[in-house]
C-alpha cells in the first residue's frame, strides 16, 4: 500500500524528535559518567594523581563518542549552564522538542546575561519560540532578546567589540590570499552596499566577468586608489547607501539605551553609532506607528491590487524578511502579498506581507500557507 505524503511528513517529525532525543541521551550520559569519575577520584592521593586522573575524563568520553576532547568538553560545559540556569530547556530537550543546536544557541546566549532576572524571562521564552522556528530565527532572536533585557550591557559589549576593529591579510596557495576586516556592522552593510550596487549596473558588451568578480575588482580599486592618507579617509568615510534601520521610540528619543537593527534583522548596532552617521543632516527618516494588536500600518484603505509606494516601504521595514517560514531573504527583494486575495481581500497592511518570488508562486499554487511573523514593537523609526 503506498504511503501518503502526509504520512511521510509525520515520520520525518518523528525523526528529529528522536534524533533530539538521542543527543539528549548523549550528553546526558556524558555527564553522568563525568559527575561519576569525579565522585570516585575525589579521594585519589595524592593530589597530582587525582588531577591526572580527572584531566582523562574528556578523553575517555571522546574515544567512546569518536569526538574530540575540545567537543567533549564543550558539550559538557553547555550542558551544565543549561541544567543549572535553564531547567525548562533541558526538560525540552530531554523530550527531543530541542535539539542540541537550539540548545548550544541558547547556553551561548546565557554567557551574555549577567542579571538574574534576564535569566528567568530567557526560560519562560525560549522554549516556546525555539520549539516553532528555525535555527537561524531563533539566532536573531536571541540577539534581540539580549539587546532588548541587558541593553546597556550590550552596548558596552559592542564599544569594546568596536575598539577590536581591524584589517588582517591571510596568503593562500595558487597566489591568491583572503583580505578580512573586522568592522562595525553598519560600515560593513554599506560597504556590502555599495559593491552589490556598482557591481550590477550595466557592464559592457565584451566584459564577461561575473557580479562577484566586479566586486572583488572594485573593491581592489577602491582600496589602492589615491588619495588614501588617513586624514582623508576620515573626512570622506561617509558612503552614500540605502540602508535601512529601525529604532524604538524611546531609544530614538535618548530616554534608554539601545539598538538600531538592520531591516533584514541580520545585524545591529548600539543606536548611538547611527547618530553619529545621520548628524550631516542628510538622511531621510520614515516614522511608522503600527497598530498594538493588528500590526496595521496606515488606517486608510487603498484602493486597487498593488501597495503605494510609501506602504510598499513601511511593510518592508516592518516586516524586514520574507515571510514564509523560515526564509531570510530580505524583504526589499520580496514580492508584497495579499493574504487574503485581493479583490477580495483588501490592499492594506493588515492584509500584505512581503513573499519571496519562489514563495509567492509556490502559494499562489496552494502548496504555501502564507503567515505572518508576530511583531511585538508598536512603534518603529526607519533610516
């Protein structure tokens, strides 16, 4: 008898809830057998004997598990943070509902947290919205989750990070060699920016290069130019790019510190950074108010299938991604989608969504149910 699809679908749940589960099991008895090693060599004499004894234990797990003792020895470390500091999440991934990357994301997160009570609003979270999305959501989740509880700390984390900027050259083989900057995120989108931007526009006829090698070339030639002494790159640092950021209203306004977060939620910087950057005067500021409950943007209806330019633009800094699950492409390459179909459905906020151009055709086949990512914010300022 054939199998149905969705079958086949419950089957493939069942897996990762059993591969959860098993890796569960694995550290789990990584740290039973640790906890017991170190009971029985608590009374080895002397005491040289007993650290020599205690310092195999990781290797003695790794020649079981085919692991390295440095894989070892982090699966234990984030075992304990999340057993000690987070119960409802090892009981989440003692149940398989987690698996060990979720887990190993959210222990990397509690290394941030330096405020007890930041811990526990982490745990009564976590589970939920790890449980329903992707790794890569539940990442910038959980930077936004940090940056929102502890944002002060976060600031001071990422001044420290920014005094750490710098340019290494690494020399490859077949004489090539890797250039790497460590930069503030902003810089670096808008440096991203203007490459992707220069590299794409019309080329001619007979030059067969692809987009990424023009990148490389203008970067080169950007970077070897004239006209590079320190005083005036300083003066001329400004790039002219469309990058969009929002901001809370209270953070805009000073009254708490925070972040400006990228449109396509995959970087942030302390507010203050963007400060520095809009002071000429010469940015555009969009302010759009949302509904606390609808998430509505504008209360006016329009009228026809297609989105005005200017809410085209708010649902894109809303939204700031594709919305079908688990899709990261940026919302400015994305399609705006009607929820309900228009006509009869209506051309407003409440009712659009941006959809990537293989996800817009697969709903518009019936094989994607389209839904909106919940937006906590009620107010948001866009750059």
């Amino acid at each position: 008898m054939a199998t149905s699809t969705a079958s086949i679908l419950a089957d493939l749940g069942d897996v990762t809830s059993w591969r959860a589960r098993a890796e569960w099991f694995e550290v789990a008895r990584m740290l039973d057998y640790r906890d017991a090693e170190m009971a029985r060599t608590a009374h080895v004499e002397p005491a040289r004997l007993r650290q020599v004894e205690r310092s195999a234990i990781a290797l003695a797990i790794a020649e079981a598990t085919q692991l390295s003792e440095g894989q070892v020895q982090l699966r234990l470390s984030v075992a304990d943070r999340i057993r000690q500091q987070t119960p409802s999440v090892w009981a989440a991934f003692s149940h398989g509902t987690l698996d060990w990357n979720r887990v190993r994301d959210i222990s990397a997160t509690l290394e941030k947290l330096q405020r007890a009570e930041s811990v526990h609003r982490l745990e009564r979270l976590v589970v939920g919205y790890a449980a329903e999305h992707t790794p890569a959501e539940l990442r910038q989740w959980l930077r936004r989750f940090v940056q929102r509880v502890e944002p002060d700390l976060a600031v001071e984390r990422a001044e420290a990070q920014r005094r750490d900027r710098h340019v290494s050259v690494t020399h490859g083989d077949d004489a090539m060699s890797w250039l790497n900057a460590y930069l503030p995120s902003h810089e670096a989108a808008a440096i991203e920016h203007r490459l992707r931007t220069e590299a794409r526009k019309p080329a001619p006829d007979d030059d067969d290069r692809t987009v990424a090698q023009r990148e490389a070339d203008l970067l080169v030639a950007w970077c070897l130019s004239t006209g590079s002494r320190d005083d005036e790159v300083r003066t001329s640092s400004a790039v002219a790019a469309n990058i969009a950021v929002t901001i809370d209203a209270d953070v805009l306004a000073g009254a708490v510190a925070g972040f400006a977060e990228s449109a396509d939620g995959r970087w942030a910087v302390p507010a203050r950074w963007i400060a520095d950057v809009v002071s000429g005067g010469s940015t555009f500021w969009h302010r759009i108010v949302t509904h606390p409950v609808s998430g509505d943007i504008l209360s006016h209806e329009y009228l026809g299938r297609f989105a005005p330019d200017i809410l085209d633009l708010a649902l894109q800094y809303l939204h700031e991604v594709c919305q079908a699950p688990g899709c990261m492409v940026p919302a400015t390459r994305c399609d705006q989608d009607h929820v309900t179909p228009w006509p009869h459905g209506p051309t407003r906020a409440e009712n659009l969504g941006p959809l990537c151009r293989r996800h817009h055709i697969m709903k518009g086949h019936g094989v994607l149910r389209w839904t909106t990512r919940p937006n906590d914010a009620s107010e948001h300022h866009a750059a």
